[in-house]
C-alpha cells in the first residue's frame, strides 16, 4: 500500500511540474521566443537601432516608420514626425 501511494504521489509531482512547463512556454511566446533567445546566446544581432531624424529618438528599425527623403531611406518613431520631417525637408527644397 506505501508502494502505490508512493507512485500516486510521484505522478502528481511530474503532472505539475508539466503544466508548470507548458504555462511558461506559453508565457514566453512559444518557440520564436525560444529562436530569439538562442540567438541573443549566439551574439546575434536581433535587430538594428535607428534615430529619428525629427526628434532623435533611437528606436528598433522593425517598429519605425519609414519614408524615402531625398533618395534616402529614413526612418521616424511615428507618422507625425516623418510628416513633419517630409514637409520641413519641402520647404528647404523651395
């Protein structure tokens, strides 16, 4: 009877310690939340730092906005600093 009270016991231990895994990947962000940590590991670069031309801002360059101005890709950390930045730019061109 202390044998199968043992086991009942252990099993209740591994189905915990299971969820407990599986609630913290899901907290994670799943596997690309993985990918991006062994890539961080590896030194990777994840994503590069962009200023704000307008306010000078640094910012992830996946999350700016971006605009062609004077042949050049620019990058701004929201369309009301590229619109003021584009129309700035107009007026030097007249």
């Amino acid at each position: 009877m202390g044998l199968i009270r043992l086991f009942q016991i252990a099993i209740v231990i591994l189905l915990v310690w299971m969820g407990y895994k599986a609630i913290k990947r899901f907290m994670a962000g799943g596997a690309e939340a993985q990918r991006m940590r062994q890539r961080q590991a590896k030194g990777e670069v994840m994503d590069v730092m962009v200023q704000d031309p307008q306010c000078g801002t640094y910012l992830p360059q996946h999350e700016a906005v971006s605009a062609w101005v004077d042949g050049r890709e620019e990058f701004f950390c929201s369309k009301q600093c590229r619109d003021a930045y584009v129309q700035a730019k107009r007026k030097e061109a007249k």
